[in-house]
C-alpha cells in the first residue's frame, strides 16, 4: 500500500510518501493512523491530532472509520480551505 502525505504531514514524517505493508489487524483509516504512529516519533507528532487530519483512499475522500482492506493507496492531509 502506498501512503502519501501532504503539507504539515510530510515535514512531520520526512517523507512525502511510503510503501508499506500493515498487519492484517489494521482495517480502517482510524487503525491505519494508530499503526503509523509507533513507526517513528515523526510518525506520531504528525497523528497526534486526528481532528486535523483528512484521509483518501484509492483517491476517494474517505471518513477515518473507512476500511483500508484491499487499498492500493491512502493519503493524508489537513483541511482544506477556499478562498
């Protein structure tokens, strides 16, 4: 699965994106999140507020209660604002 992350996300990280491969027991967004934070201290500063926090999956905005089973990609990224 490939994860993007994009804006205060990626600084958080220090990637703007990864392939991974989480356990069979991640199967939403919410666990996916709680997953990736235990990867490094950036993994876990940039999760820390999940309020804050948009997600899509397969390219489809997606509610953090959202199976990821069988996505091919997920991405994370503040809220977006017009103007």
């Amino acid at each position: 699965m490939k994860i993007l992350y994009f804006a205060w996300l990626r600084e958080r990280v220090g990637t703007g994106e990864e392939n991974i491969a989480p356990p069979a027991a991640v199967q939403t967004v919410s666990q996916l999140m709680d997953w990736l934070s235990e990867r490094s201290a950036g993994h876990r500063e940039a999760f820390k507020d999940r309020k804050l926090i948009r997600a899509a999956v397969d390219q489809v905005h997606s509610a953090h209660s959202i199976s990821v089973a069988g996505a091919k990609e997920v991405a994370f990224f503040p809220p977006v604002t017009g103007g």
